[in-house]
C-alpha cells in the first residue's frame, strides 16, 4: 500500500530547497512520521493551512523511497490562536520538540498523541501556560515511565510521607532522604508541598487542573525537578527550552 491516512498534528518544519518543506507529524495511527510538503512554499499551495505547526489535520500521504510525500490535508483544528500568541507559541513549540525526541519515528504511540492534543485545545482555552508546561512534562515522563518515584526514598526506601526535609538527587533522578543525602553532593532541598504537587498532578486530569493554585516556589522547584529528568533522559538541552529561557527575562 503507497497511499495512506493519518490524523496527525504538525510538530516541526524545515526548509527543503526552495519550493518545498519537510514536516514532522505525529500521527494517531502510525507515531511520528516526517514527510515532504511539495511546493508548500509558494503562494497559493494547497498544502499551506495543514502543515502550519500544531495543526492537527487528516493527511493522505504516499511512500517515497525515503521520506513519504503528503498528498492533501484536511484541517481539523487550527489553533491559530496558539501561534498568534507570541507566549504560547514559544511554549507550545517546547512541548512540541518534547514529543518530537522522546518518540520515535513510525512507532505508534496514542496516549502521548491523545496527551498533545489534549494539551492544544487545553492551551486554547487557558491561560496558565507555566502550569500547563508543568502537567505536560509530568504526564509525559509518566507516559515514558521516568517520572520519579516519589512514595519512598531511592536509596534505603524509608518513606518520604514521614520526613521532614526531602532532598532530590540530580545523578539518579530520584528523591532521597535527610539520612541518605551526602553533603558532598549536588543534592537539591526541595519542600514537601512541591513533591506533594508532583504526586497531585501526576493523578489528576486536565479538567481537575482549574484547582490548583500554585505559588513562585513551587513551580520553580517542579521546573528545576523536571528539568533535570528530562535531561538526564535526552542527554541534550532543548533548542526550544534555550529560547524559552530568553523570553522569561
Ligand atoms: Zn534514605
């Protein structure tokens, strides 16, 4: 079969020559695909509306030899606002870089596509981008099965529910107790109230998110967490996140 259907959502474009662009999607039924938009770059191309970043349209594609050319898009959901937000857009296109490293071409993979597409209409509609960030990246390392654990300490499994003070060690990953935090470390003191938002928002769904109220803090110390876990596990910084830094001063 050459000619096929995808649902998918543009992640990222390049430039390919000077009529046409290579587009990463990641689709519903086959993961992350990149493939051609011939002439996409000249006025008037059919191809133009579907392949601006975060649309989520329903392509036909066909098989090239090594990259797959679409063939039509079909607009589902836009979300123009998202780029016409200068904020937002430099989120979302973090978010974006995120789904397009932790998965892998041609793999299919609904819960992080369902969870992108979720977070887009969610952007959509609030304003909160900081906290939406923060319950993308959580969901998604729980997704990828990295999030930290965090009942009990990584080293002598003491419970961390009796500890006073939490520490998180930025070599394993994981969060320590006062006993097994060595000063000779980079360890991280964390306060209890941000491992308990972690353990919150990795329960809870988009819809329950309205409830939180988040202090500087906290989302600061759940940015730094996370930050280093998602890190430790590309083993690269974000070209996105170097540019998101810039915006923030
Ligand atoms: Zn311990």
């Amino acid at each position: 079969m050459s000619l096929y259907s995808a649902n998918a959502i543009v992640l990222y474009h390049q430039d390919l020559g000077d009529a046409d662009k290579i587009i990463t999607l990641m689709s519903r039924e086959y993961g992350k695909i990149k493939a051609v938009a011939r002439g996409v770059k000249r006025p008037r191309n059919r191809l133009i509306g579907g392949t601006q970043l975060f649309t989520y349209s329903e392509f036909l594609l066909f098989k090239g030899r090594q990259l797959d050319n679409i063939s039509q898009c079909q607009i589902k959901e836009s979300f123009f606002r998202i780029r016409d937000d200068f904020k937002k857009l430099a989120y979302t296109s973090y978010m974006a870089e995120l789904v397009n490293e932790f998965v892998p071409e041609k793999q299919k993979n609904e819960e992080v596509f369902f969870l992108f597409l979720k977070t887009l209409y969610w952007i959509l509609k609030n304003d909160d981008i900081e906290l939406i960030t923060r319950f993308f990246e959580i969901k998604l390392l729980l997704l990828t099965g990295i999030l930290p654990y965090m009942d009990s300490c990584i080293n002598c499994k003491a419970s961390l529910d009796d500890e006073v003070e939490i520490y998180f060690k930025p070599s394993e990953g994981g969060f320590v107790c006062s006993n097994c935090c060595s000063i000779r470390e980079n360890n991280l003191q964390i306060q209890k109230g941000t491992l308990n938002l972690l353990k919150f928002l990795s329960e809870i769904k988009y819809e329950q998110l309205d409830l939180v109220k988040l202090t500087p803090n906290l989302i600061q110390e759940l940015e730094k967490i996370l930050r280093i876990c998602i890190a430790n596990y590309l083993e690269k910084k974000l070209k996105s996140l170097t540019f998101l830094d810039k915006i923030k001063l």
